[in-house]
C-alpha cells in the first residue's frame, strides 16, 4: 500500500494543490496575533469539516484538532502545525499582502497551516485505503508565547494519544526541493529573558553616568553576545541578543527605569548554565559601572528540538520519495527554535525544514517585513508530510 500512495502522490497533490494555495493566501492576508487566531481556527475547523475530518476536543480556545482512521490497523501519527503571525508591517507588494496592520505572516505559518489543510485533503480522498490513524494539530501561539505546553496541559494528548509526532518549517534560507532533517538535536532550546534596570534618573541638562538606565541599557544591550562566547554544539554557535528597549517618557527627562527583552539560544543544560552565569556576571558590571540596579527574568521556555533517531531515518527515506535523495540533506543544528519540542519530548518524533526561497534571492529572513517562501513549498511540505505519516502509521 505505501508504494501504490507513493504512486498516487503527484496526482493527489495535483489535486489538491489549487484549494490549499488558495488557503495559503487567505490566511497569510489575515494574520493573527498568539491566542488571538479566531479567524484563522474557524477557517481551519470550517475545512477540516468540509473534508469529512473528525473535529476533537481542542483544549485552547483557539487552534484545531482532528482525527482520521484509516481502515487498517496501524500507528497513530501526530502531524503538527503552528498558525499564529508575527507584529511585523508587512512591505511585501503581492496581491494576497497582510490587511491586518502590524501583523504578518512573517516566519511561513500560513505554510505549514494551509500545507496541513492540504494534508487533511490528500488523506481523506485515500482513508479506505490508510493503516493507523492521523491527527492534524493546528497550535495555536508558537511566538514565544506557549501555545504547545497550554495544549498538553489542556489534555491533548491524554484525549488523543498518539505515537509519533512529525512536523516541518518552511524556509526562506533553503530552495524549493531541499529537505533538512538531523537526528538528534536539531534546533536550539530558547528561553526569552527580561532585563529590568533602575537608576536614580533626573534631568536631562544635568545627566550624569551615575544612575542613568539610558547609557547602562545601551551598554548592555551590545555586549550580550559575549556571554555565549564559544559556546558551540556540533558546530553551531549559541546565540543571545536583544529583540525590544523600553525607556523614557520625554527627551529631557533620564528615566528611572530601562527594560531589556531578548532571548537566549542554547543546546545543552550545561551550556544554558554557563551562559546565566555570564549574563549576571555582566549585569554585575552594569551595576558597578552605571550605580544601577539589574534584575533578570526568565520565561517562555522552549526546550530543544531533538529528533528520534528511528523516526528520523524513516522520514528520510519518505521524503526522498517525493523530492529524490539529492533534495534530502543532513543539516547542522540550528539556532532558531521551535515549541514542537514540547510533543518531541512526549513521544519520539522528528522535525525538519523545507525549502521555499524565491529564486531571485528575493524571499527575505524569517520575521523580517520582507520575508516571502513560494507558493509550491505548501505542495512539498504536504508531500512530504503525507507520505512520511503513512509510512510511519505502517511500522
């Protein structure tokens, strides 16, 4: 059976690949914010109905769950995707643009959103042929914002168990074709850090080193990277920067308060340990330095991304199946971190990339207002996607 799907794939996604690009504009011209995806879950849901898909039980007001059984016994397989945007005004001129101000579909979850629509069409055209069962996850809130854990923590997966998790992001950085996978740890643990600094303030005519947060949070703000200072996991460097600067209320007033938020990037439990520890010695020199207060929070944490080993060979040879071994790649891990680590942690699963860059060079980087993947990465990532989940249901 998995070699006749194989088969049948090209016209199943010569099929379906009209209504999924279709998908793919409207949800990417009306992004929304983390928990906010009202619009977004209810063209979800309103599809995976139409399709003939099982809505569950979904334990985050917004978001999706659905489940297929195939007529076979066989594996339950998970495929998980994100569908939240990013504050980002969007710059792009193309006819399917964001008409939310300040919010964009800026990383390509309206990709794996309308590649998962695809998916939920593919397989419902072939169920009485399919072994295993297959629930499509729609999550809600991947910026930084923890939309996976409100999920599990909602009983997702206690109302709908399943053995394998597999999921995919399209990438601005790779061409059309290219799969990258790794086993093991594919993609950094993030945790979002937030620096808050007091100082004694005054007038601006009259501004002094002594206690002034402006000069101390321009000071800081350069040198975070040096508290990930060779710090490298299987080549690939650690990473700490800052992201947002909040201070001040006038332009002749030195404010009391500066807000530093950022994030920092790391591989292992020890190298997260050595980096705190360089961050509150380089908060300590603030201080001294400025007569100022520091104090950090840590929040939002997003473990590694780390792929079974078993799972990811499998994957492997499914995706050769539909872009042939010279698109599929084994990658360094990444900096760049993804919550579907949190289900990975639960169950064995594997994650990869998916190549959508413009041929022009044109595609821009991820949350930039310039960001743009082609429309047939949504036809690759369905591809590769489906055939990986029958496969895997089969073993």
């Amino acid at each position: 059976m998995t070699s006749a799907f194989a088969d049948d794939l090209p016209q199943l996604l010569d099929d379906v690949e009209g209504p999924m690009v279709e998908l793919r504009h409207d949800i990417h011209a009306h992004p929304e914010l983390a928990f906010q995806e009202h619009r977004t879950t209810q063209v979800v849901r309103d599809r995976l109905a139409e399709l003939g898909w099982e809505l569950a039980s979904c334990p985050t007001e917004t978001g999706a769950v659905a489940v297929l059984r195939g007529a076979k016994p066989g594996r339950r397989i998970m495929i998980r995707a994100d569908i939240d945007g990013l504050p980002v005004t969007e710059e792009n001129r193309i006819s399917f643009a964001s008409v939310n101000e300040g919010v964009m579909h800026a990383c390509g979850h309206d990709v794996h959103t309308a590649g998962l629509l695809g998916i939920a069409d593919l397989l419902s055209r072939r169920q009485a042929e399919l072994a295993g069962e297959f629930t499509l996850l729609f999550q809600p809130a991947e910026e930084g914002s923890g939309g996976a854990l409100a999920m599990i923590e909602g009983g997702v997966l206690i109302s709908n168990p399943v053995d394998v998790v597999i999921g995919a992001h399209v990438s601005s950085l790779a061409p059309l074709g290219f799969v990258g996978t790794k086993p093991g740890v594919m993609m950094s643990e993030a945790a979002s850090i937030s620096i808050h600094i007091k100082g004694q303030g005054g007038h601006g005519a009259m501004a002094s080193t002594e206690g002034n947060v402006i000069l101390a949070v321009s000071y800081l703000a350069p040198r975070l990277g040096e508290v990930v200072d060779g710090l490298s996991f299987e080549g690939t460097n650690c990473a700490c920067s800052a992201g947002v600067i909040n201070a001040g209320t006038a332009m002749n007033v030195v404010p009391r308060h500066a807000v530093l938020k950022g994030s920092l990037r790391t591989f292992t439990a020890d190298q997260q340990v050595e980096a705190l520890k360089r961050l509150r010695s380089l908060m300590r020199g603030v201080e001294a330095t400025f007569a100022v207060t520091c104090t950090l929070d840590l929040y939002d944490v997003a473990p590694a991304v780390v792929n079974d080993a078993d799972v990811c060979q499998q994957v492997v040879r499914s995706a050769t199946k539909v872009v042939g071994a010279s698109g599929v790649m084994t990658i360094p891990p990444f900096t760049p971190s993804d919550d579907v680590s949190e289900f990975m942690n639960r169950m064995p699963g594997c994650y990869m990339f998916i190549g959508g860059a413009n041929a022009d060079g044109s595609s821009g980087m991820h949350h930039s207002p310039d960001f743009q993947v082609q429309d047939a990465s949504c036809r690759i990532l369905a591809g590769v996607l489906a055939q990986s989940a029958v496969d895997l249901a089969q073993l």
